[in-house]
C-alpha cells in the first residue's frame, strides 16, 4: 500500500528551466479512490540542452523512501528529435553511456526486455529513423514481467510531427516466388513462431541464427527444432540454401530462415530462384512512427493499468508523455538500495500520473536501469542514476535525445 507523499511537496507542473511552485499537487483522480501519493520531493529543472532538462526527485513507499531521476522534452521544438539508440546490432548489447556517446545523443535511457545471455536481442518491436528493425518475437517467449494487457508488439513510438504515443506495431511480410506467396512471420527476432519462415536483415549482427529455432511458442526452454533451413536471397534471387549459420549478412542481403514446416519449404527453393521478400511494421493507430521501442504500457488516457503489481520493488525506467504528446519523460528509479528500495509496477504508474504523463510504459528495469546525460559543452554522457549492479549492465537499446 503506498504512503502519504513528504511534508514537503513540489508542484508538478514541469517546466524546462522554471522553478517549483508550492501549489500542492492535484487530488487523486476518483478512479483511483483510496490511493495515496507517491512523489515526495522534486527538485528543480536544470537544463540539460535547448528543449531537455534534468530533475532529481523522490518518492515514499511502504518500505521507504525511493531516488529518482528524470530527463523531460520538448519534442514540440523543432531543434530536439528522439530516435532509436542501439549497441551496433539487434542481437548485441552495450552500455547505455557508450550508445549515447557513439551516437551523439544529449540524454538516454536504457529500453526494451531482451532474450539475456543468449542472443541479448529485444523483445518487442524497434524503429529507427523511421526503419523497420525488428518486429516482436512470440507472446510465449517474451522475457520481463507479465502487466495485464501489455501485448508483446505494444511499442513506445514518437512520429515524424515529434507526437508521441503508445502504439502497436504488427509484422506484415511475404516472400513472393514464381509458384506461391510464402507468409513470413518474424524479422530479426530472438524467436522465429513454431512451423514458421523469419527474416533477418544485416540489422541482427554475428549471433548464430540457427538459437531463433530454439525453444517453443509456449515454452522458451523447449529443444531446438530439428528442421533448419536458411535462404540467402541477394539481388532478388536465391543465392544459396544451406542450415542457418552465425556471422554477418551480407549489406543489401536477406536470409529467410524457417523451422519445422517453414523449413521444409525452403528447402524447396532452388538457387537462381527469383524471391520479392516485402515487410512492414503497420501502426494500430495507423500513424507511421519514425521512432519506436518495445516496452508494456502501465498508464493509458491518465489512468493505471488494473491489476499493476503493488509487491514486488526493483528499480525502474519507464517513458512517458503529456496529454497532447508533445512532452516526454524518461525515468529511472532507484532500488535494491539502502537509501533507495524500488518500486513496484503500480507505484511507478501512480508516480507517472503525478508527473503530469497521461499515457506511461515501462521499460527493462533492476540491473539494466540507466539514466544518462550530457552537460552542454561536454563531449560526454555520464550516468545520472544509481544502477542497481556492481556496474551499468550492458542492455541492446535505449531512446535517444538529440538536438540538432
């Protein structure tokens, strides 16, 4: 159950360089009846650069008081545009300080679940710079915690007008022969769908393709499919037929790589074999996204998800934006701590819907939690936040903030 919030209460009208004002906080919302306040202190706004500042902050929850970081946004400025950060490859990882660093980013925070210590690749979809990346692997092989209604293709997208929203982002791909439209069903994932044919973009990187065929819809831990089959198509046409492999793809080429059935179909292709492999990530809301990142939605239209974990504290990240989605807010958490124990899902949803964010989802939290910024004039990004492990982990993505 959640406390009441400290004597000393801040207002939570963010602004990106304004002070707080002593006005207390709106009342809890009558959906929410009962509830108490999460935030405790918030501190003023420093900023980080034209349209991105900085705020440190506290909560208080039943075991104690929780620290707290968030970077906020003005995706209306024209100068500011948020886009996909990555450690090189959909199946590697690095710390969210060197992707900042590598890509120029002002401010960045660690993003989607991903299949660790295997292929360390994410689990929902990706866009970046407008480009599909990857689309989201089965429901039955999504890592993280389960959060009632979050379906593994839900996505944190921010379009090319700077509006973000939560969003959808379902697989349509085929591969089309001289005889038949073959039905693909996955593209760069960590899990090709059983009897299934995925695609795999020079996007994915080195890690042997032949663990997506590992594992079932319904259980991650099942053997490997014996039915392996991989197609390199270059220029259009089939290049070679042999078992999926590790190692680079080729810039320009595309490997389909089936299981079970899916494999025994390509096996039937012949080398020289014209192939028109098409994909696309469509949008529910059928607004193309320049920008999205896998993660499960917590707060919708200013109101929490029903049935959010209220136990179990970790740290957190989570992103979120105002009622016009014109204002975003990255988020971490601290937890695991002496002076700081984490949250739980339901009271960093509440803490979100007091920081002004109508619709909020969480990220990958405990250890892979990383908040970091650039001062302005620094060639540097440094970690804002107190990640739970003895050192930051190492994650595949993060959202990216970049002025221009």
């Amino acid at each position: 159950m959640l406390v009441a919030a400290m004597a000393a209460v801040f207002a939570l009208t963010l602004s990106l360089t304004g002070s707080p004002s002593p006005t207390p906080p709106p009342p809890v919302p009558q959906t929410q009846a009962g509830a108490q306040r999460v935030l405790g202190k918030l501190l003023p706004a420093a900023e980080v650069a034209p349209g991105v500042s900085h705020r440190e902050f506290t909560t208080t929850a039943a075991a104690g008081e929780v620290n707290g970081d968030i970077v906020e946004v003005d995706l209306a400025n024209p100068t500011v545009h948020v886009d996909l950060m990555t450690a090189g490859a959909v199946a590697a990882r690095s710390g969210v300080e060197q992707m900042a660093n590598r890509s120029g980013a002002v401010a960045g925070i660690n993003g989607d679940f991903f299949d660790i210590d295997r292929t360390n690749a994410p689990v929902g979809p990706a866009v970046a710079g407008g480009r599909a990346v990857k689309a989201a692997v089965p429901h039955g092989r999504r890592m993280g915690p389960a959060v009632p209604g979050a379906e593994v293709d839900s996505v944190f997208a921010v379009d090319r007008t700077g509006i973000g929203r939560i969003d959808r982002l379902r697989l349509e791909a085929s591969a089309t022969t001289a005889s038949a439209t073959l039905p693909l069903v996955g593209l760069n994932q960590y899990a090709v769908p059983d009897g299934g044919i995925g695609i795999f973009t020079p996007d994915w990187g080195e890690v042997d393709r032949a663990t997506t065929l590992c594992g079932s819809d319904t259980d991650r831990n099942a053997p490997c499919s014996p039915e392996q089959a991989e197609v390199v198509v270059h220029k259009g046409a089939v290049a070679t037929t042999a078992r999926p492999t590790d190692g680079r793809i080729a810039p320009g080429d595309i490997t389909l790589t089936g299981r079970d059935q899916g494999a025994a179909t390509l096996r039937a292709l012949r080398v020289g074999e014209p192939v028109d492999v098409r994909y696309a990530l469509v949008p529910a809301s059928g607004i193309q996204p320049d920008f999205a990142i896998g993660g499960s939605p917590i707060l919708r239209d200013g109101a929490l998800v029903r049935g959010l974990d209220d136990r179990a504290r970790a740290p957190r990240s989570a992103v979120g934006v105002g009622p016009n989605g014109r204002r975003m807010w990255l988020l971490t958490l601290d937890g695991r701590q002496d002076d700081s124990v984490g949250a739980s899902l339901e009271e960093l949803g509440s803490l979100l819907r007091e920081l002004g964010i109508h619709n909020g989802v969480n990220l990958d939290g405990g250890g892979s939690s990383t908040l970091v910024y650039r001062d302005e004039g620094e060639r540097s990004a440094m970690i804002v936040n107190n990640p739970s492990d003895p050192s930051a982990r190492l994650v595949p993505n993060g959202i990216g903030v970049y002025v221009r």
